[in-house]
C-alpha cells in the first residue's frame, strides 16, 4: 500500500459505469418485477453502496478510506436486454476513489447476476470502465470514448 | 434468501471467466513484472480467493456457504493486450457455486484494475460469465457460446 | 464457544421480532415512500438477511453456521405509527438458529431509523422477541404472550 | 449514502439506551456471575463496542467514519429484572454517530440475549432510543422524556 | 484453496499455544486488574474466539469452516512476567483446523498487547506453536518437545 | 475505547518485526518456491496488509484509523532456517499505529505458517516485537534491545 502522506487532500470523485445483458425473457422479468427472489434493481443498488464501501478490505493495495459519499444508480436498456449499472464515489482524502466506484458498480452488477441467474444462466457482465473522475494531481480526466 | 433446505446435497463446481483489456503499455509492464506497486499476477489470483469467500458478505441473497475449493487463474492474453482471468470454485452443498466463481473472477480482475491505473486509467473489464457449472438439479451446463 | 460436537444435526428454525415506533409524520413518509434517502422496507429487509448472515461476527460466542433460509418482512402498523420487523431464520445443524433471527430482525429496524431519523430523531425500538423456534433437544417453543 | 462533502467537521456525540428484560432467576445468574457461559457484563460490552465500529458494515447508508470513541455500560435493574445499556459514540466528522451508538447498544443487548437465553428463552428488548446527541447543524438534542 | 472434497469428514481439534512477555510492572497492572482499559485476560479471551471464527478471511488459502468450538484461555506466568494463551478449536470437517486454533491464540495475545502498551512498550510475543492436533489423515500429533 | 479527540493529529509510523522458524526441509521449499500451495513470501506479504487493515475488527479496543501506508517485508534467514517478517504502518491521525504494524506482522507469520505446514507442523512463531514508533505525545521510540 503506498505512502499516501505526501498527497494533497482534495476532493476527489469517480463515476464507473458497468452493464450486465440478460436477455429477452429475464429482461422482461427484471423490468416487470416478476422475478423470483424479489425487486432487482433497488437490491442491486444497495448491494452496490455496501460494496463501495468494502473496497478497501476486497482490494489488497487500497487504501482505507472514509468515504463522503456513494450511490449506485441501475438503468434499463431495452434494446440491448441490459441494466445499465452507475457508481459514483466522493471523497475527501488523499488518494483517488476509482476503485470504490468500480467495486460498487461490479458488485451490483453481481447482484442482478445473482437475481437474475433463476430465469437465464447465460449473463455477460461488459463494457466496465471509469468513465470520469477529478480531485488530486492529475484533476480531471473523462475516458476517452 | 431462498430456502434450500429441500435441495440435495450434491457436489458442485462452477467456473467463471473474464477480463481486462489494459493497453500496450501497461500489458507490457504486467508481463515484465514492472509496475509499481509489484507483480500483479500472483497479487490478482490470492485477491480473487478471498473475494470468492467473501461473497456471502457481498451478495445479499447469497448463502453463506463452506466452500471446499477455490482457485483464480490469470493468463496473459499478448494480441488483446488483456488478461484472462478464470476463476474455480468448489463445494458439497444444497446450493450453487456460481456466484463465488463470478465473485472471485470479478475481484481478481479489479485487483488487476488497482494495479495497473498507474499506467493506464482507460482499462476495460469485459466478457465477464460463466463458463461451465455442474451439480444439482440441473446437472453440467456449459456456456453456449 | 460451547462444544455443539455432541448435538444432533436437526433442522432448526426461528422466527424474531421487534418494531420500531416512529410518530406520525415519519410514519406517513414511510409508507407514501417520501423519506429523503428513499423506499425503507426493502432496503431494511435486504439489511436485515445481510445482518442475520453477520451474527457470528458480531455476537462473540455464536457458532459460525450456513444458514439454509434467511428472510426479513416488514408491516406497516397504522394505529402505532409504527413498523413490525419480522425475521426468520432456517438451518440444518448441530446448534440454534434465534441468534440469527434476532439479529436479523435488529439490524433491519436499526436500518429503518437510520432512514428514518432525518424526519423524527426521538424514534423508539421496542418488543424484541422470540416469537418461535424449533429443532434441537427441546422441539418446538412458542413465546407464552 | 447522502454527500456530506458540505458538512461541517464538527465533535459529535451521541448517547443510546437500551434494555433485556430476563426475568428473575436469568438475573440472578446474570447477577452472580452462574451463566453457563461466562459473565455476562463484560463480554457485552466488548461486542458492543466491536459492534459500534461495525455499523457502516451493517446500516447501508451509514457513512464509514472514524470513531474517536466508543464506549458501553451496562447497569443491572433489580427491580424489572432488566440489564440497561448505555452506548456513547464519538467523532469529528462530517456525519453524525448516532447509529454507531445505537448499534453499539443493540450489538450489547443481542450478545447479552445469547448469554442467557440458555436459562430464559422468553427474553425481551425494549426502550431502545437515543438519549442525547450534540454536534452538526442542529447542535445539542435530547429525547424529549 | 486446496480441494478437500475426497477428505473424510472427520473430528478434529487443535490446541495452539502462545505467550507474551510483559515485564515486572506491567504483569502486576494485568494480575491486580490495574490497566487503564479495564480487565485484560477476559477481553483477550473473547478477541481471541472471534479471532479464531475470523480466520477465513485473514488467511488467504483457509477454507472457511464452520467452528463447531473454540475456546481461549489464559494464565498468569508470575515468574516470567507472562500471560500464557492457550486456544482450542474444534470442528466435524474436511478440513484441519491448526489456523483457527493459531489465530485465536494470536489476537487473543494482539489484544494484551493493546491493552498493556501503555505501561510498557517493549513487549514480547514468542514460543507461538502448535501443541496438539487430531483428526484427519494422520491421526493424533503431539509436538515433540 | 478511548476518547482520543484532545490528542493531536500528527504522522506517525510504526515498525514490527517477528519471524517463524520452519526447520531445515520447509525452509529449502520456500526458498525453491517448491511448497504445494505455491510462492509463500509474496502471499504472506499480501496477507499482512490486508491483516494491518483489518485491525480495528480483531483488536476489540483499537480505533478504526484510515492507514495512510502499510507494507509487509520478508526476508529467509538461511542460518536460523526462519523467514524474518517486518511490516510497516504508517497514518496522520490521533491515535498509534502500532497494532496495525503488529497485526499485519502477525497475519503475515500465520500466512507462512498455513502454507508451510504441509511440510512442517513443529513450526514456531517468536520475537514479534515493536522495533520502532514515532509521532504522538513520545515522540521517537526505538525498542532497547
């Protein structure tokens, strides 16, 4: 775990962004709140800030920190048959956020896995990235696509 | 969490599979053992072990099960300039495995996120699925693909 | 932590339960879903699974056990202005289940003041109860009330 | 979980209540220190106060926050056969810590319900609330009984 | 994680052993329950069982187990200036169940440490071993001193 | 736990060393890298930091601290056939960092112990001691031997 003390505290933020496609019939389900094990998305969510906040102990080389805020935020994507998943993580501290945005992204994305795998095993979960963050040396950066 | 009490207790196995597309840059500085928190591989594959144990923790609806196997493998893809993560996980139970191999995998590889953003913060995790599971009801299933 | 070694491997089961009153107007927030934080059932009953699972981590002496069956329901109690916490706990083992329960049932209440709190701080968590289990040595238990 | 990136550092401390009522002779061994499983007190505290630190792990929207203290007591009730706990949290945050108490008490009651429900199963919690809070925007509050 | 599924079911147990040295004035703080937290051997004692049930997720390759005992004890060493640990683990397992026995014994000693650095610094851990094991492929094994 | 809110935040640092005896054969299969479960040294030091993070859990009366470095060390001891360990924690906070630095010297050592003891069971954990602190009310402090 690096030396952080140097660092300048400043606010910092990340927004990742994840997808998981579940096809026609579980899509119809996710979004008609027909599956078996209850309402999707809202567990997705929540699962989502709980694992923002286990970052640090699911990641060797994180840094604990103390997080100012996280929110999870699910989307339905007719055509593709996906649940668009957002993470937003802030911060004030001296060392970046990223890998709490992408963790609660991933593990709501786990979660609609989870819920979603009675109706159709065949899940892809794709297209996890960082699509912004800001705050420390570098500001801000927005991925490039 | 659903009651599995009636379910038989059987041997099951699940393999999950997925992975991070890095760049040339940070691939190389992968394969090379350079980058600067150490080697990621090895790091990547005891995070993912504990992340699949970890799941109960994470999963809401998961059960809390005794696995008696885990094991996270990563392999170096050169022409995609990604890393392959599969990730294995075992157990004599009422229940499925699925969700500790996906967990397992998908911790792995944001372990692999962690190490490598130094180098690159527009990595990609992708492909993210289940392989193959066998045990229960349903017996061996293979991903159609 | 006693030696459970000796006990029959029975199926056990126990149901908790405890309520929180909250007043009249977080009552209405509650039940018309206007709480700042948003919807309190789910997220509390979702807690509340994820806080049964927690129980061997949090209660010293309480054997660490792979719960078959854990589910949280919540009521809307008009007259009190209160909300009723049901948690039930299933489990095919050498050693109780009420533990699990009866946390279950707590950490989801505590999870409903914590949403609650913003519109009434002098909330008031009462009637924590076994209401039933059975299993083991002495078979079925009713509370007398 | 909310931003609480504007908020003031301020000292915040907040103090709960809670209670186990267990009838005659389960306090009597609580009392003389005759439950099967060790004394009872002690052991109480320690989990609450191992609870405290818990609660962004258990309440979903609770912010993860350092706490500079955490303390509990319990105080025996001859009269109503009861064990009362106090649970005191505090901080210099941004957030307020009036659930890490709360949990702190509760965590206290849960683990003394497991020390004596082998002599009384029929146990009860109530009166659960916060006695006292300072710190933040609304500055000092005590429940209005 | 090894796979343990074509081991036998079997009892086993593991007694761990451990002492810190804490020096003339210290040991007489801890004897007559002088220390400024409060009573050392019976706080160590607990640590150290959720020590043991913490195992798992502190050991990377230790499957998790469901304990079916642990137990910590500690003993007074006057002439040494010591606190012996001794710390038993129990378990119907495919699986050994040293770690947790080991592990118990050292948070158990961790939290002496804890709780007698204010009167002293300059402690001691050693002679941390395993004394006795049973279960398993190779039956009952003493360690040879 | 303390109330540590009137003591100044200033950087402090801690250094713990502790080592584990092998034996002659086990020593020679860590130095190969030949032990069944693979790599010990980098495993133990992966271990250790996710140990010194998770003191707060274990330790029952350590404050929860936001760690701003920790690092684990190994070293192979030919003549004692011994790995040496020393881990490094480091934090600007009101309160010590020395049990972090123990602790993940600790788990560390249990890290080494589980993956050796295929090979070895008579292993020994001794000389876990604080070599060094700095920062807080003392200053400077290096262990006098």
């Amino acid at each position: 775990m690096a030396d952080v003390h140097e660092k300048a505290v400043t606010r910092r933020r990340a927004l990742a962004y994840g997808r998981i496609i579940v096809g026609e019939a579980a899509f119809a389900a996710v979004r008609d709140g027909k599956l078996p094990k209850g309402d999707a998305l809202p567990m997705a969510e929540l699962a989502g800030i709980l694992g923002a906040k286990a970052t640090p102990t699911l990641i060797p080389l994180c840094h604990p920190i103390s997080l100012s805020r996280a929110s999870v935020h699910t989307r339905l994507d007719e055509c593709a048959h996906a649940i668009d998943v957002y993470a937003l993580a802030e911060i004030s501290e001296r060392t970046g956020v990223e890998m709490e945005a992408l963790t609660g992204a991933t593990v709501a994305l786990l979660t609609l896995w989870d819920l979603v795998k009675p109706v159709n095993p065949a899940l892809l979960i794709d297209a996890v990235r960082l699509l912004y963050k800001s705050g420390g040396k570098h500001g801000e950066w927005r991925h490039p696509d």
